[in-house]
C-alpha cells in the first residue's frame, strides 16, 4: 500500500498519514490491498461507526475533525449582501459604522437590524447598532462592558440647595472611577448580587468572583460618570409636580469581571467558527441551543445584575450622605442582549450602546460632561426593535480628540455652561461628541423626552490627559 492509493480516496494529508498507519498495521494481519481500501472507504463514508475503538479509530477521529471544522465553515458563510437595515439620523453617522452594520447584517443568523442616531465604530457590532438574531447570542454585539447602564435618583433637594463645594466632597469621598479601583475594605458595601448562587455555576464565574466583590460598587474608566446636576420636568410625571430637582446621574458597567467574561467567550466563539471571513471574526456567535451559548447567557445577565448593582451602591451612598429618601430611580442598561418576539418569533435583540425603547418603557439618554441628558419614553418602534440610541455619540476618537483639542477650549466651554469637572480626561470633552440635541432631534419617533438634565458637578476617571 503506497500513498498514491490513499491520495485517490480524496483524503487530506494528515488523514493520509493516519491511514497510512491503520493499512500497515492490516497489511501485517493478511489483508490484501483491496480489501484494505474497501475498509478505507467504509471508514470514510461513517467515521464515528470507527471512533470507538480500533486500528482505524484515530483515522477516524481525524475525519470527525475535518468534518466538523468544513460545517463550522459552511455555517459561517457569510451572505452575499447584507439584508437591509433601517438607519436613524443617517447624515449624523460615519461610513465605518455603516460598514460594521453591512458586516454583521450578512451573518448567517441575522434576521434584523438598525442603527440609532448616535452609531460610531466599534468592535464587532458598531456602537450604537441593534442586531436581532435567530438562536444565537453574539458576545461582541453586546460588548466588553457588560451590562453597562444607566441610572438617576430624582431627591427631594431644590437644586440650589447643594452646593459646588459640597457636591465635590461627596462624590470624592463617596465614588471611586479607573481601570482596577476598588473602594479601601473597611468601605466596601455589600449587595444581594454576590451572594447568588450562579456565581458557582461556571469556573469563570468562580475564578472572577473575588475580582467582582472587590469592585462592587465602583465605575470604571472611558466615558464613565457619576454627575449632580438639575432635572428639568416641564410637566407632572414620573409621579412627581413639574418643576426643578436637584437629581444625580451615573453611568458605571460591570467593571473587571464584565470585561473578562467578554473576552472569554468571544474566544470561545470564534473556535466555534474557525472560518468565519475576517471581517466578521469579532462577530463570531454562539449557539443558545449549544452549552456554551447557555453558558454566555447566564453570565451576561450575571453581569448586567452586577453592574445595575453598582449603580444602585453608589446611588445608596450618596442618598445616605445627604440625608434623603430619592423621590424616584430610573434606570437602563445599553449594553445587553434580550429575548424579544420579532415579527412573531422569539429572536436575540442585541443593543451595544442602544437604550431598550418598548412602548411606555422609561430610559435615559445622556449627553457629554457638559451638555444635558434626557429621561425619555418608548414610543415601540418596530423597526427600530423597539430601540432608541444610548448617548450623543462620538464624532472624534480618543486619539483624534486629545491631539486635536486645546485644553483651555474644552475648559471654557465647562466654565461657560457652569460645570465642575473632577477627573475627566481631554478624550472624553464634549467637543468629541455628537451635538445630544441633534441626535434625539433624529429619533423623535422612537422616544418621547419627558424631562431633561443638567450637569453641574462631574465625576470622571482622569483618562488619557486630564482637562
């Protein structure tokens, strides 16, 4: 048996070494040529009939292989043009963006999609990019920051009442923000979050635990905030008499652990789909219906959990510091996936930087350091999967705005409109965003703005350069 007779059988090159072995070990049992080549065939034509045991298992093992790896391929064939997508505020959004959307509206189990007003690049799914799928879960479309979100305390403080002075000293003593911070032991809180059970129901989970409860309770770095400013609500609502409030705004995610998660189960999800095209390898998706998929879901939503709990956290100790009961609390995350029926089937709505928009839901839409934020109210859009856009969104990236920014410009636009910034970096000014009052000028019917909000006194994370 030479190896010219296993090339004709079609077989692959380590496959041919593989049988190679199998006929040698035969040839010495008393089989002819042919009737090793017959068997060859056989093993070819059932592979897993052999895997068990036997001469010719490894041959088959590396057949099984092969196999899985040409499906896995042919699954991740991409669709010629991408299916069409309903865009929102089009003369607001960069081509790149509409090319990431293009990308992953040509993935296999995409079944819908739209971009919100506020979409910029991002990994994967473009920030700002709603993508609903059939029976997979994309852990890039929701992003690295898992859960990241939203949320406001309306207090029963005139907003004068608080002054800058004060307000400064609370969120200091009171917020820690950057990459690995961590309130000193003696003051870390405690929340229901770690103490649930599915925390031991992955060794991820286990191995990222101690990292979560030190965390708990902080914000991370990038555009993250925790702000007192003044809520203006033109008419009675939220269960509140119109007027002025004095309110505090955070946006905080999942921190370290979220991040992890993230990153863990992209990897698994591109060895699910080892010949996914390039330009999608950061789309890569995992089966719900596959234990890896099942296994994704549940820490997704443990780090939404977690990261609405660090909201809730800092919200509790500021509340308690200044005496008071919040009036009311709102909240939403941006950065998840949602089982959500579709056009009267159950898919996977993914909202990476995306503000959930059902018909009466309450959410929030903030704008830069400087520039106001908006509680705003579904109106349902079905063909914005009943969505609305998380931000203003970028319009510089960090490098191109810390090299095309003056420090004294983004200082005088802070002083002009009387905001204290603590922290903060020049990547995060508000002239690297997208005028708020243009982007929710572009979704009036997606949301209705019920109340709007001030900044005044600003906590950030430093970041590249401070202001």
């Amino acid at each position: 048996m030479n190896g010219k007779h296993l090339v004709k059988l079609g077989l692959e090159k380590k496959a041919i070494a593989l049988a190679q072995t199998a006929a040698t070990t035969r040839e010495a049992a008393g089989l002819s040529r042919d009737d090793i080549l017959s068997e060859l065939r056989a093993v070819q034509q059932n592979p897993a009939a052999y895997a068990a045991g036997g001469v010719y298992a490894p041959l088959a093992a590396e057949l099984l292989a092969q196999q899985a790896v040409r499906d896995a391929r042919r699954g991740s064939d991409l669709r010629p043009a991408p299916l069409p997508y309903p865009t929102w505020g089009a003369d607001l959004i960069d081509p790149g963006a509409h090319r990431q959307m293009d990308v992953a509206m040509r993935l296999p189990v995409s079944r819908a999609g739209a971009l919100m007003p506020d979409a910029h690049v991002g990994y994967g799914l473009p920030i700002g990019g709603v993508l609903a799928t059939e029976n997979a879960v994309i852990p890039y479309g929701v992003g690295v920051d898992i859960g990241c979100s939203m949320m406001l305390s309306i207090l029963p403080i005139q907003p004068g009442a608080l002054r800058t002075e004060e307000a400064t000293t609370l969120l200091l003593k009171h917020t820690r923000f950057g990459a690995g911070v961590a309130f000193e032991k003696r003051d870390r809180q405690d929340h229901e979050v770690l103490h649930e059970s599915t925390w031991d129901d992955q060794p991820i989970l286990q191995h990222l635990y101690d990292k979560a409860a030190t965390q708990i309770g902080t914000s991370g770095s990038g555009n993250h905030f925790a702000e007192f400013g003044t809520l203006t609500l033109p008419h009675a609502d939220l269960g509140l008499d119109a007027g002025q409030y004095l309110a505090l705004l955070t946006h905080s995610g999942s921190r370290g652990f979220g991040a992890q998660v993230a990153g863990h189960f992209t990897a698994l999800a591109e060895r699910h789909h080892p010949g996914l095209a390039p330009e999608a390898k950061k789309l890569a998706w995992l089966p719900l219906d596959h234990e890896d998929g099942q296994a994704y879901w549940q820490a997704m939503n443990l780090a939404g959990r977690y990261a609405l709990a660090n909201h809730h956290l800092i919200h509790a100790r500021l509340a308690r510091a200044l005496n008071v009961t919040p009036l009311t609390q709102i909240s939403n995350s941006h950065n998840l996936a949602w089982k959500q029926t579709v056009n009267g089937q159950e898919l996977i709505v993914h909202r990476k930087g995306a503000t959930p928009a059902a018909p009466g839901q309450l959410g929030l839409i903030p704008g830069s350091m400087a520039d106001p934020g908006y509680v705003v109210r579904g109106l349902g859009h079905d063909g914005a999967l009943q969505s609305a856009s998380h931000g203003a969104g970028r319009q510089l990236g960090r490098k191109a705005a810390t090299s095309a920014l003056a420090k004294k410009d983004v200082q005088a636009y802070l002083t002009g409109r009387g905001v204290t910034l603590i922290g903060g970096g020049i990547d995060e000014a508000p002239q690297a965003y997208k005028r708020i009052e243009d982007v929710i000028a572009r979704q009036t019917d997606l949301v209705n703005v019920i109340a709007s909000f001030q900044p005044r006194v600003v906590r950030m994370d430093t970041g590249s350069e401070d202001i």
